[in-house]
C-alpha cells in the first residue's frame, strides 16, 4: 500500500535561541519492506546530510539566527510491501550480529526480565517472536504518558505499564538476554482504527535460517504492511527522530502531529 505522511515537530520558546543543532533521524529509506516515492524535510536553518553506523540517512540542523519558534517538517509518500512471517529478506547489514547481542542502558536485563525471556524461550522461529510480543502485551499495559524516554525496559516491566518504545525495548531485552540479536526500529504505521500510532516504535530479531524478522510488540503481529521503517540502532538513543542541544530559549515547549494515511494514487 501506499501511505502518505506528514510530520511536524514544533519547539516555542519563552526567550530567544540564539543557536540551535540537532540530529535528524526522519529520511526512510528504500529497501525489501518500501520504496521511497517522494519524500521532503523542511526546516529553518542548514542541513548536512551523512549515513549513520547503522546505516539511516543522519541530517544535522544548525541554526545560528535568533529565534522563538522552530518547526522541522517532514511529509512524503512510501510504497509498503507486505512481508510473510515479518521476514525482511534482508543480510545481517553493516553491523555484526553480536552487536545486537548486547544490551544498553534502556535495554538492560534484571533478574524479571530474564524471567520473562526464559518463559518465551526458544526464539528460534518467527512465529516463537510474536509469542513474545504477546506476552509482553500481557505484561506492560499500553498506558500514554506513563513513563520516559529515559526509562528502562526492566522498570517499564516493573512498572507493568508503557508505550511502543517501551515495548520494543522490553522485546529487544529479552531477546539479548538469550543471546538473541534485536534491534530498535522507529517510523510510522497507517493506524487504521488501530490505537497507538502513527509515529510509532517496534522491533527487528534475527532468527538463523530466516533473517531479520520484524515484529510490532505494542500490537502482538509482524511489522508488516502499512509500517515505514525510518532509522534502526541498539535502542531508541541511537534511533530518535530529533535529538539536539540549544543556547538560550529558556523554557521550551513542544509539540508533535504526525499524520499517516492511505495516499491516493
């Protein structure tokens, strides 16, 4: 299908900034799962463009004029396949597999998580990966505003309460946790009358003899169909949209919208 898309990130100040960088992580990417129809970013300053470790096209903003508001808008248009099974006929990629084997802060494992991994084990098929996603479901209630970007996916088990990225962090800690590589995946889903989109956070695991699965957790299913992959890493650090520092401003407030829709052909 093709899903049409528009995101707008808006930042007010109460004082001025008077200089601004952040990291963009919001150009998909053609591959086995979509082709990029047309895609645009539009922003109010200069924009470098590079190819992370992990291979996301990287756009760094850099704005060195006075300001009170800034709006970085992205909006285009992306084919989506449909993949059997999640499967993303895909190589393991530039990064070796035992990259994905080891955790980070978000994704650390304790003593619950392991527990909950052991439960789902083995994962050695990709049907075994959804098993997991659905216990997790059973777990971490998909709660807005419940926790942070900074929380953990053994406190976000704790606290039995979360949203996507959380999820996909538990999912990516239980897999690593067997020795499983995972990785983080963000982009948007078509919501449909689904609940939780559309930017939205889910995970890839590599089975042996079938690749990179993709899988979202906050759903129980495969990543497949109306889903564009925007930025893989190890955990959404590596993975965010937007992330930057600023001089002056004071106190920020931000805003999202984010639209995905069927566009029409």
């Amino acid at each position: 299908m093709r899903l049409s898309i528009r995101h707008e990130t808006a930042y007010r100040y109460d004082a001025p900034v008077h200089y601004s960088i952040q990291q963009l992580r919001l150009v998909p990417a053609s591959g086995s799962a979509q082709v990029v129809v047309r895609w645009d970013v539009h922003a109010p300053g200069r924009i470098d463009t590079a190819v992370d470790a992990y291979g996301n096209t990287v756009q760094t903003l850099v704005v060195t004029r006075p300001l009170s508001e800034m709006r970085i808008v992205v909006q285009g248009e992306v084919e989506t396949v449909s993949l059997p099974e999640g499967r993303l006929q895909e190589g393991p990629g530039r990064i070796p597999l035992e990259h994905f084997t080891c955790a980070t802060r978000l994704t650390e494992a304790d003593d619950a998580v392991r527990e909950l991994a052991a439960a789902a084990a083995p994962l050695d098929r990709p049907g075994a990966l959804v098993d997991l996603a659905c216990r997790i479901q059973e777990r971490v209630a998909y709660s807005s505003g419940s926790t942070q970007v900074t929380s953990t996916a053994a406190e976000v088990l704790a606290l039995e309460r979360g949203v996507c990225q959380d999820h996909a962090h538990l999912f990516i800690a239980c897999c690593r946790a067997l020795g499983v590589p995972a990785r983080y995946v963000s982009g948007y889903i078509d919501p449909g009358d689904v609940p939780h989109a559309a930017s939205h956070a889910w995970a890839d695991a590599w089975v042996d003899e079938a690749g990179w699965i993709s899988v979202d957790v906050t759903h129980g299913r495969y990543a497949s169909g109306p889903y564009c992959r925007v930025a893989v890493g190890s955990d959404y650090g590596s993975a965010a949209p937007v992330r930057g520092m600023r001089v002056g401003g004071g106190v920020e407030a931000m805003t999202v919208d984010v639209h995905v829709g069927e566009a029409n052909q």
